[in-house]
C-alpha cells in the first residue's frame, strides 16, 4: 500500500532563483526503509519537508504537480492533519523538544490529537520502551545530552505509532555510538513495528546495510531509485561523491559486487582470497594470516614522506609545543569533572583530531585551550594565538555583508573572495563555515593553533575534502591544528594524530593510522573492512594493499566464487519506476 | 533557572496545589504594608524553598532582586515629597529641583523593595517547584493555544540565554576589536527568530496546527500532598483576609509612619510563615 506518492512534483521556494525539487515522481510503499542520498543542497530536505507537509503550507512557495501522504493530499492538508500519519525528525534536537519534561514530549502529540488520557499514557509508554528512554521520562528535556535529546524527539516523532517517518539526518550531531544506535533503532522499528521510514543522510556508509531502497537526488530531480547495491553501482558511474569508502575500496581493487555494508566487503575480500576466513572457534589466534599479509603500521618504519608522528617530534622538538595542557582539570560548579589532569602537547604544524562521545569533553579543551574557560586546576599555554571555530558558523556572522565580516586577505584564503558582496546568511553551510573560519583566522599571522569545534556537522563528502584541503594549508603554514570531531573519514582525512578522549581523559593517543585502525566505533569503514590491517583508513590506501596482496601471494581459503568476481548489480532506471 | 522534579512534598503536590500556595504569598504581599507581614512572607517562600530542596535557585532570585529592592528604596525618597519627618535637606538638585528626603519616604520606598522582593520570591518558589507542563494542561481547557504559547515563551528563555552565550563566545573569538552592541543586537534578533521558526516548525509535526480540545478524561485522584497544600493556601488566603479586614497589621507610612504591632500583628506572621510549611511534615510518598 502506497504510504507517501509524488507524481510530477515541483516546488520552488518563495524568492527561489529556481525548483528546489523539479518533477519529482515516486512512490514509497508501507514498510520501506528508504535513505535518501545527494549533495547538499539538493532537495533532500525539502522532500522531507514536502512529505511532513511543512511545504507549502509553513514555508510558502509554488507547487506544481500531486503528493499524497497516506491518501491525504497535501495541497488541502497542513503538517497538523498529516501529523497523525507521519512522524518528522530534524537535524537539531534542541529546537524540536517543546515541552519541558521528556514524559510531557512524548504526550505532546498524541495530545493534540485529542487522544484520552488513556490512550496517551500508554503511547507515552509505548514509545519510551521502544526507544529506550522510559528511564528518561521525568527528567527536564533541558538536562538532556545531544543523543538523548535525539532520542526522545524521534519518541515524539514515533508516538501514536505513525505510518510514515521522515528523518532528515538525525545522526549529523551524534557520535558514532550514538549515531549507530539511532540507525539500529530505526531498522528494528521499520521490523518491528512496520514502520516506513525515509531518512536522509549523509554518511551513507553508516545506514546503507539498513535501507532497502535509495533514492539520490541531483539538482531537485531523481538522479536514482534502486537498491542499495544497485545504488553503489550508479554512485560509482554518476556520482563518486556519494559513493561510499567501503564500495570505492573494492571498486579500486578491481572487485566487486560494491559492498552496502562492513560485512559483505569483507565476505568479496575474503572470496577473492585477500582477507582469511575467521579462525574456527579454540584455534591459536596467532600468528594471524591477516597480520602477515598486512603488516600493521604500529612500530613500521615510516615513509620518508610521511607526516612526522607526534612522538617523533616530541623527541626532536620538547620545548618548541604550539599549544601545552599540564594536568588540566575543568570542574563544573556542582563539582562534577569535565575534564581530568589533561596532559596533552601540539606541535607546530601537527594535525590533530579530538574524538570521544558526546560528552567526553572534546568542546571544553577546545574552549580551554582558547582561552574562553579557566581551568579549575592545571596550566594550558600557547606559543601564540589561538584561534578557534565554534560548532556553529552561524554565531560569527554578524553583519551584512561577507566583506564586513573578515579581511580580504582573510577571505581569500578562505575562497570567497567571490562572495564580498553577499549576505553572509545567503551562503551555503560550506560556505559558512569557511567564512567563519576567515572570520577566527583575520589579516594577523597565521595562528599557532587553530582549533574546530565540530567542523563537519551537516556536510557532505565533497565538502568535507575541501575542509580537510583547507585545513592541510593552514598546517603548512606552521599553525597547529586541533580538531574535534565525530566523523573518522574525516579525521583520517586531515588529521596525523588522533586523541581519543573518554570521560573526561584521553584513553587513546597516537597516529592516526594506530587510533583508528585499531578500533570499531572510532575506525573509518575502510580499517573496519580490513580489520585494522596494514593501518589502511581511507579506500585508495585500503586498495592498494589489496591490489598488492592480490597480485603477490596465493589466495587464502579462496572460494571458487573468488575466480569470477560477481557481475555489478544494475541500479533500476529511475524512469521504469515510474 | 527552571523546574526540575525532586523529591519534595511541594514538588509531589500537583500543579494547582504549588500554584495556589505560591499565589496565596504573593497575594498577601500585596495586601499588606506592613515590614512584619512582608518578612513573613519572604521567609515562608524561602523556608518552603529550602525544604523542597530549590534553596539555590531561590538564593540566586534573591541576588538578582536585592539590587531592585535597594534601587527602589533609593529612588522612592527622591522622587516623593510626601512625609513630615525631614532627615536630609538636598537643596537644589539638577533636574529634581528642590529636594528634601523625608523618613516617611524613606521607609515607603523599604517597603516598596520588600513587597517586590517578596513578589519575586514567591515567583521564584513556583518557577522552581510547579511543573510547567502540568500548568498547560490546568489551563489547556480554558485556552490551550495561549497557555502553550506562554509555557513555549518561558522554554525559550534558557534556550535563548544559552544561544546569546554562544554568540558572545563566538565574539570573543574574532581578532581584532569587537562589533559594536548594535550588530551585535541585531545579530541575537536574528537569530532568536531562526530559533522561532525552527520551533514553529516542530510544533506543526507534532500536530499543533491541527490540536484538538482533548476529552474530558477521569480526574486524577488528589493525593495526601495535593490536599495538604492546598488547605495551606486556603488557609493563608483566609488569614490574609481575615487580618486586613479585621484592620490587623495596618501600617500608615504618610504622613506620619505608625504601626500597629501588637500581639494579633505578631501571631499573624508567625502562622503565615508556619501554616505553608506544615504540609513538609509529611514526607511519604514523595519521589
């Protein structure tokens, strides 16, 4: 049964230059498990918005064509009457939770829908269950953290069990735990509960194995509707920006078919004879095949031009740290530690990203080593100034026009020399966040330490490069960089050394190919496909190995399937779906 | 500041019964003049705050409303020439003209500080002890849009104070000097309104462009603490009522300051400040 129905639907926003979503057509049937892929800017949210009917009816605009939602059309039913049939999430939970008790959240809905008290105490209940929150119910939604507040806005979302929900990347502010989790719930409620979920993403690699249909979006229209693996193979021809690290691995290796998840890259690895079947259970775990075919980067002897290690300049430059934390603790008021005796020393001219969960304390050492916090106890000096970019770009952004807000030289920089005369507000998210950062950086020297406070919320892949292009200059220009981030292809993009924070302490320090190819939730999904091995993080690295093991040595256990790689799957035209 | 649940009476009683004791001190602060009567209400706020375990939030209201309070005192002299007993002559002042300071508006202006420090209290206990979200439901069926708009106007707040923070740190983070308050301004404006269309937006997929007046369901039983609260209330709207129609505790600050402090004045404040602290002697049931 169809639950949502676009059928030659345009819609351009009022003032829009041209269609943000241009004669769209496609049906969602019940109990899909839809992700949504594209560039930013792309339609994306505005699909999801036109689903939840917020457009037209709360932003205005002009519509052309038909879209129903569960029957209901959207031209003569606003988001209030469609809200009983679908669920919308957003990207910033902060601005969707309403009401000040979770229990009271999660009653809202149901609530204005007239329900009996009855009724909404046990959708109440219901839903807290399903997301695990029913521990959560008295607190204040003030008290809440970024995942939990996530969490009960998608209960809000999901209470009085809708047909339909629309999720418009709600991991962008989540920690890959949390994130995953999310995306884990998600699937067991589309099993579950039947639940046709639409969510639109961009860290594909995280929600791909979950979905059972994509559908990609370039420049308002339908560039692809096909399954995941059908999706991966139009990516690669149509769209290399949305493909994801896993399925460039292979592709780059000369494998396939394109993996959509961990597990089935590692089964096409293991096939073709380049990773070794797991070990029966009891077998001597060492010496491992994997081991041997790629050596760990840990204690190997670096490439000449390899980024130096922080350890090696530690020895070769003790005194000379663009930034030092000495047993540096932050308590709050009420006494409770966000950070503990932090030791930690920047080189200049070292890139450095800053992981852990939400909550770990990544964002008060960045204020502390800015000089916006005073430790409780223990000491952070700088060889110069600091310079740091808060999480949102929005909040430097003060005047009218992008000139006024940084100097030119700054600008330039930045690469909106091009921009002067617009609205900073007028930018894209990119593009914002550039300026911000011309705007932290001005016309004075380069600073000796350039923090980021969550650089990359929101962006996509492309962008994401460009970011990580941006911030390698400012490196080697002798700023040291500290970068506080959630997303390991982008830490392994920029970064030569990762600090793993835990609460409140770094559990982990180390280059960057030891950190994040040794773990799970903190490893880019090229280390999770290899299990760590040869310290590969990113897809050109990974296939290289594999070419190279490939090429070198017999097939471990290979499969006959190995000798015949597997024909590519066809993504379905989009035009035939129709 | 902001509600949070703890394990009080005050906190288990429900939102009428919080409300009703809160308004019962601030309506007697308004109802007398009298310094006696006025401490006995900051003292039972404070009190009833203390045992319900808000007393910080309710020491903050009191460093926030002590510059008022001494800012009316001070002013009230200045600009009142009713009184008989001068104690300061000014002379000519700048603007003011001929000025002398009377000790009749000198107490006035006192009185004036406590009652709004009393007012503030009180408002204080019930920010920090009734459950807003239970207050919209009271009121949801007089009114439901406009009560939601004011419980929504008062989440904003701490949301707006966390967003100004930001932006001042962000601020704090460009080199070179400063923009100026105006920009500045113009920028938290700004940004408040994108806050208020996200909110808005949120509130239409929660179905609040389409609510519906809810069906009268079973009214929850009152509990031991909904009772003992309210009875506390009555009996202090009782009190207050009872003394100033009996003409006890009548203090006359113009022209001449005369009080009636007698023993009906002083058992007066004693049982307003004991009678809404005695619902704290039953714990049971509280978390």
């Amino acid at each position: 049964m169809t639950v949502l129905a676009f059928e030659h639907f345009s819609y351009t926003y009022p003032g829009g230059g041209g269609p943000a979503l241009d004669d769209v057509t496609v049906t969602i049937e019940d109990g899909e498990f839809v992700l949504l892929a594209g560039r930013s800017g792309e339609g994306k949210s505005t699909l999801l918005r036109a689903g939840s009917g917020l457009v037209p009816h709360f932003h205005g605009g002009e519509v052309t064509g038909e879209l129903t939602v569960a029957g209901l059309d959207v031209r003569s039913h606003g988001p209030g009457q469609l809200a009983a049939v679908v669920g919308t999430l957003f990207q910033d939970p902060e601005t969707q939770v309403v009401m000040g008790t979770v229990r009271s959240e999660l009653a809202f809905p149901l609530e204005n829908r007239g329900e009996s008290p009855a009724a909404v105490a046990r959708g109440v209940e219901e839903a807290a269950l399903a997301l695990g929150v029913a521990h959560l119910l008295e607190r204040p939604t003030h008290e809440l953290s970024g995942g939990e507040l996530q969490r009960v806005a998608l209960g809000a979302a999901l209470a009085g069990r809708p047909r339909l929900v629309l999720l418009d990347e709600p991991t962008s502010q989540l920690d890959p735990v949390a994130g995953d989790e999310l995306i884990g719930l998600l699937r067991r409620l589309n099993e579950e509960w039947g639940t046709t979920i639409v969510l639109a993403e961009h860290r594909l690699e995280r929600c791909l194995a979950a979905a059972d249909r994509v559908l990609a979006l370039a420049g308002g229209r339908l560039a692809c509707d096909a399954p995941p693996a059908g999706f991966l193979t139009w990516a690669a021809e149509s769209a290399p920006a949305l493909e994801t690290p896993g399925a460039r691995l292979l592709r780059r290796a000369g494998l396939a078919p394109a993996p959509i998840g961990v597990k089935q890259a590692r089964a096409t690895l293991r096939a073709a004879g380049a990773l070794p079947s797991p070990p029966p259970p009891g077998a001597d775990p060492a010496p491992a095949a994997e081991e041997r075919q790629f050596p760990p980067t840990r204690g190997a002897t670096p490439a000449p031009d390899s980024p130096p290690s922080h350890r090696r300049l530690r020895l070769r430059s003790d005194n000379s740290a663009a930034l030092r934390t000495k047993s540096l603790w932050s308590e709050l008021p009420d006494g409770r530690a966000i950070l503990r005796a932090v030791d930690l020393r920047l080189q200049p001219g070292e890139r450095v990203a800053l992981m852990g969960r939400n909550g770990a304390g990544k964002s008060t050492l960045l204020r502390h080593a800015a000089g916006l916090a005073q430790p409780t106890r223990g000491t952070v000096t700088a060889a110069g100034r600091v310079a740091l970019l808060l999480q949102n770009p929005n909040d430097y952004l003060v005047h009218e026009h992008v000139r006024d807000e940084a100097p030119a030289a700054a600008l330039e920089a930045a690469g909106l020399a091009a921009h002067a005369d617009r609205h900073p507000r007028d930018l894209s998210g990119g593009e914002r966040q550039r300026l911000a950062l011309a705007i932290v950086l001005g016309d004075e020297q380069p600073p000796a330490v350039l923090c980021l406070d969550e650089p990359t919320r929101g962006m996509d892949r492309a962008h994401k490069a460009d970011l990580a292009a941006l911030l390698s200059r400012f490196a080697s220009a002798g700023s040291a960089l500290l970068v506080a981030t959630h997303d390991p292809e982008f830490a392994a993009a920029f970064a030569d050394r990762v600090v793993l924070l835990g609460d409140g302490r770094p559990i982990a320090d180390g280059p960057v190919a030891e950190v994040l190819a040794g773990g799970w939730y903190f490893a880019t999904e090229t280390a999770r496909i290899l299990g760590g091995a040869g310290g590969a993080l990113d897809p050109e690295t990974g296939a290289a190995l594999v070419r190279e093991r490939l090429a070198s040595a017999p097939p471990l256990a290979a499969s006959p399937a190995a000798a015949t790689p597997a024909p590519p799957a066809a993504p379905i035209p989009t035009e035939a779906r129709r | 500041m902001g509600y949070r649940r703890r394990a009080s009476p005050l906190h288990a009683a429900r939102a009428a019964a919080g409300s009703a004791l809160c308004g019962a001190l601030v309506l007697t602060a308004l109802l007398f003049d009298d310094p006696l009567v006025l401490g006995a209400v900051i003292a039972a706020a404070l009190a009833a705050g203390a045992l319900a375990g808000v007393w910080p939030q309710l020491r903050r209201a009191l460093l926030f409303a002590l510059p008022f309070t001494l800012a009316i005192a001070l002013l009230n002299p200045l600009v009142t020439e009713q009184g008989v007993t001068v104690i300061w002559r000014f002379g000519e002042l700048p603007l003011l003209g001929d000025r002398d300071i009377t000790l009749e508006a000198v107490v006035y202006g006192l009185l004036l500080g406590l009652r709004a420090l009393a007012v503030i209290v009180s408002f204080a206990l019930f920010s920090a002890t009734v459950d807003p979200d239970q207050l919209l439901r009271l009121f949801r069926r007089v009114s439901f849009r406009s009560a939601l708009t004011a419980t929504l106007a008062t989440r904003m707040v701490p949301v707006l104070q966390r967003d100004g923070q930001r932006i001042a740190d962000a601020q704090r983070c460009r080199p070179g000097p400063p923009p100026s308050r105006l920009t500045l301004v113009r920028a938290v404006t700004a940004g408040a309104l994108d806050r208020a269309v996200e909110v808005a937006a949120a509130l239409e997929v929660r179905g609040y462009g389409a609510a519906r007046r809810p069906p009268r369901g079973a009214a929850a039983p009152w509990s031991r603490h909904d009772l003992a609260f309210t009875g506390a209330a009555a009996a202090v709207v009782a009190l207050a009522l009872g003394a100033r129609l009996a003409g006890v505790a009548s203090f006359e600050v113009y022209p001449r300051i005369v009080a009636s402090w007698d023993a009906a004045t002083l058992l007066l404040c004693a049982a307003l400040v004991v009678v809404p602290l005695l619902p704290f002697l039953d714990r049971r049931g509280i978390e």
